[in-house]
C-alpha cells in the first residue's frame, strides 16, 4: 500500500454486520489509514435509523482491534436529499481527516440502487469488491426490534453479527430507547402495510413572521416530540396550497383567515426524495408563509395531531437539528439557510 493513500468507506452502518465488517477490513488491506463515513447523521431517530452517529462509531470500533480502531477517523455526513450537498459534504470531510495531500481510493461495492454515490467521486481511486456476506442491515433491524424478546433476537443474529457487536446490541437493548424504536419500528411496518400506493402527495405550511418561524411538536406514533412544519395528507379533490393552509389551521388554530394566508405565499418547493420518510414514499409540496414583523406574534395552540404549537426565533433553528422530524430541517433549511456548512 502507498504510504500516503486514504482508504474512504461509506456507509450509514444502521447495524453493523459481518458484511460491513468485511468491507472495513478490506479498506485496512487497501491503504494505513481508514477514513469511514457515517452517512444520516446528526437526525432524529427514525425507524430506517435507529442509532445515532455516536452509536454506529461504537459499534463499528466494537467489532475493531486497538490497532485497527488506532488508523480509523469517522466523519459524520448529513443527509441533505441533494446529491450535490451531500457530496461536497463528503468530499469536505473525508478532506478534513485525510489530509491535503492524501490520495483517496474509494472502497465499496455496488450492492442495489442506493450505491449509487460510488460513481459521484470521480477524482477518487475506486477500489470495488464483491458481495462479502449474504445479509443486509434492514434484515437484521427487523430481526432485532420484532423479536419479544431481543436477548433471543441476538442469538439468532449470531451466523450474520460479530460477537461484539451482538454485546453492544445486547446491552443498548436494556435502554429505554430500545422500547420506543420497537414501537416506532411496529407502527411503521403496519402503516406501509396500510398504505400501499406507490406515493402520496402532502401540504406542510411553513409560516414565518419576522424572524419567527411557527413549528409544532408531534404526538405519536412517529416521531412522537420531534418538532415539525405544520402540514399532513392531502385530501381527495383539494389544491396541496389549500391542504397546507387548511392543516397549517388544524394543527395550531393559526389566527388569520385562509385568503390571508395564502396572500402571504412567498415561495414552494417539492422534497420527493424516496427516501425522505420512513413510512413511505411521501412526497410533499412545502409552501412558505412569509408574514412582515407584526407588533405580536399570532397566539397559536396546539391541536389535531400534535402536542404543541410554537413559535422559534430563526437563530434558534440550527441547533435543533437533531430533534426535527424526518427532512424537516432540511425543508428549513431550504426557505431560511439554517445549516452551517462548515466542517
């Protein structure tokens, strides 16, 4: 191996396998030093994503050596539903941690669509490798949070999950957050069993007044607490601005008149990436409600679906990534520029 190469994995590693153990030791073979990228971090649990960024990174040096963990850097990596974001992104961090003048081979294999992202390196060295297990990660997340009782889970997961790992599991299991993501995990199983249809189609209303912007919390049984742009299902016969406005009402008994509000509209835009929801191809049209500074902010309630409605000082928004429902904070950071690029 040259001595000034860069092995890059990617991944978003929700449940680490032997598959994925395989192509780690394979970047170790390929270059001294390893950088792996944690894809879908900094988000909000959700039921293809389970574990937080920190979480994978101790699964992963779980199933390592200390002289393998000692040539690994993780780099986190958002999801920004925007392959040229999400790019950069990558390519800024893996940058960051391997140096300015590291060659970087990209290691990986081409397992279904989703590996895609491969070819969006071109300046990279690419280094591609075979299948190297017959198992994938969604398998082992069902495995794990369907079974009664995850101790039994666990020995099942035996012939696919090291032994370290299957610890980890173990032990994160006694959490109490284990108990929530088998919930969630439950309900979103039964409602993409419900909702059969290739898409649907929904409004979300995101009002600002000033420098405010109106947000509200959501009840269960997904992303129960996570904060949310108001917006929901659109209804058979119904315009998606009037779905916006008409959820937008329903969700926090917004004061002004829906002529009113529709003549505040400032600005649309879709977000129909297929992976932007955990319950389905959800594709929505976000309208944003842009209000002038008013003497008071419109008193509002939560109500409907949700357990609060609030209005956030825009500079509070960056920090609350991590408690935003699914690509909401993206939606945001569309309208408003709340996502900090720097490394």
């Amino acid at each position: 191996m040259k001595r000034n190469t860069v092995a890059a994995v990617v991944g978003r590693w929700q449940l680490v396998h032997l598959g994925q153990e395989a192509l780690l030791r394979e970047a170790l073979s390929v270059a001294e030093r390893v950088v792996v990228v944690l894809g879908s971090s900094f988000k909000a649990r959700d039921p293809r994503n389970p574990f937080l960024h920190t979480e994978r990174e101790q699964m992963l040096s779980a199933a390592l050596s200390p002289e393998e963990r000692a040539r690994i850097s993780f780099v986190p990596v958002r999801d920004y539903y925007d392959d040229r974001r999400w790019n950069a992104a990558v390519d800024r961090g893996v940058a960051a941690a391997a140096g300015p003048d590291a060659e970087v081979v990209l290691v990986g294999h081409l397992k279904d669509h989703t590996s895609y992202y491969l070819n969006n390196f071109p300046r990279w060295r690419q280094h591609r490798v075979e299948r190297l297990a017959d198992v994938d990660a969604t398998a082992m997340r069902r495995v794990y949070f369907e079974a009664d009782d995850p101790d039994a889970a666990v020995q099942v997961m035996a012939p696919y999950v090291s032994a370290p790992v299957r610890a980890w599991l173990q032990a994160w299991s006694r959490l109490p957050e284990y108990r929530r993501r088998v919930a969630e995990h439950a309900s979103a199983q039964a409602y993409l069993k419900k909702y059969t249809a290739v898409s649907y189609m929904t409004g979300d209303a995101l009002v600002t007044v000033g420098d405010h912007v109106l947000l509200v919390r959501r009840k269960g049984p997904f992303g129960e607490d996570l904060w949310a742009i108001p917006g929901g299902h659109l209804e058979r016969g119904e315009k998606l601005v009037a779905c916006a406005i008409r959820e937008l009402q329903e969700e926090t008994r917004f004061p002004l008149m829906a002529a009113s509000v529709l003549a505040a509209l400032s600005d649309v835009a879709t977000f129909e990436d297929p992976l932007r929801s955990a319950r389905g191809r959800l594709i929505t049209l976000a309208h944003h409600f842009k209000f002038s500074e008013m003497p008071t902010l419109p008193e509002v309630l939560g109500s409907d679906d949700v357990k609060e409605a609030r209005w956030f000082h825009r500079d509070e928004l960056s920090a609350m990534e991590g408690v935003m429902f699914e690509d909401h904070f993206v939606i945001l950071d569309h309208f408003l520029g709340v996502i900090d690029e720097a490394p």
